[in-house]
C-alpha cells in the first residue's frame, strides 16, 4: 500500500471533482496498522492537504491529531473494528443514489457491471447523521455487504482498497443514474435475477474483482 495520506489526498479530490460530494460533505478514511486517518471535520474534501488527516486508534476510537475528525467517525470506526478485511471507507452524498432511494425503492440492476462487481446492498431508512444510532446501524449490516445506501443521506462504501471502495460508489451512482433517466422515458427493463447470477459467475468479471481488490 502507499502512503495512506496521500491516497486520502487524491481521493478527496476525486470525490469532489465527480460530483459525489459537495463542499464539505462526505467523509473518507483508511487503515494504517492499529489506526486510522480519516478527513478532519469542516474540511471541503478537496483542499485537505496530507497532513490535516486525523489519527484515530481504532480499538479505542482516541483521536492522536489537533484537528477534529469528521463527525461521522462512529460510523468508519464501526466498519474498521466489524470487519478485519475493510482498508478503505467512503460516505459520499451522490444525487442520484439518495434520489431514488429516498422514494422508498431499491436501485435495480440494470447494466452488466452493477451486479458482477458488488455482491448486494443494504438498504437503512432515515435516521439523523452523525448519531451512534445510525453508526450502529451500519455496523450491524456492513458484515453482509460492502455498500450500505441511507436513505434520504447518502451512501457508504467499503473496500480492502480505496480504488475498490471508489468503485463500488461510482458504480452505485451509475446505476440510480440509468435507472432515473430511463424511467423518465419509458417503463426500465431490469436485468433477472438469472441475468445477473450468469454475470457474477463470468471468470472475466471475477478476475477484475480480484486485480481491484489488490489495487491501492
């Protein structure tokens, strides 16, 4: 793995630059041995610079920096002390994913990649940010799945990198995206649950799942 601060850098970045985020909401963080760095609180993501990340010990949840973590540090803590193989963690707010999630229906398959590269998602009704409830919440379904859609908030991602936790985001919001546009114009055809079972079990999508799961 490189330099965890520097990854954290450039992923800010991403998060903003694609429209994920806006301003200073969101949040990201990563493993590093027994801590984590995760984006201070306030921050717009994308003028984070190295050394604003903020060390948290994981097993204790102790802040080791001057800044002030961002206020969803329950929530990644949750993530880190369920699941050993979790590197990586994102919460973004991305338009389309909170759009139709907040109408109360799940974000279907509709394109190859959505179904080959993540397993399922888990879906949690509103409950106020930054609360203990909702990072509860979190922690008790993040076992089962790498993505976790709040409605009415935003969406959480996971990875054993943060290329794979991106990906996983940036594949969610497609899906709601394809899914918006083409209710709007007609009644969507949705990929069948054999469909999308042949697509999990494609070696080629298998070997991309694994050459993303050894990426940074």
């Amino acid at each position: 793995m490189g330099n965890v601060k520097t990854i954290l850098s450039e992923y800010g970045k991403k998060l903003v630059t694609s429209g994920l985020v806006v301003g200073a909401g969101g949040n990201l963080s990563m493993r590093d041995g027994d801590y984590m760095y995760i984006s201070p609180s306030g921050f717009d993501l994308q003028d984070i610079k190295d050394e604003d990340w903020v060390k948290v010990n994981i097993a204790t949840g102790e802040v080791l920096s001057e800044l002030k973590p961002s206020s969803e540090l329950h929530m990644h803590l949750q993530c880190f002390r369920k699941r050993d193989d979790i590197n990586s963690v994102l919460h973004a707010h991305p338009s389309y994913s909170v759009g139709v999630s907040s109408t109360g229906k799940e974000i279907p398959s509709m394109f190859p990649d959505f179904p080959a590269m993540i397993k399922n998602i888990k879906y949690l009704d509103y409950m106020i940010p930054t609360t203990n409830i909702l990072a509860d919440a979190v922690g008790d379904v993040i076992h089962e799945t790498d993505v976790v859609v709040m409605r009415n908030h935003g969406v959480l991602t996971v990875g054993t990198s943060m290329k794979e936790a991106y990906f996983f985001m940036q594949l969610t919001e497609e899906a709601a995206k394809v899914y918006t546009i083409s209710s709007s114009v007609g009644e969507p055809r949705i990929l069948t649950e054999n469909e999308c079972s042949d697509l999990k079990n494609l070696s080629s999508e298998k070997f991309r799942a694994k050459l993303l799961k050894e990426s940074q």
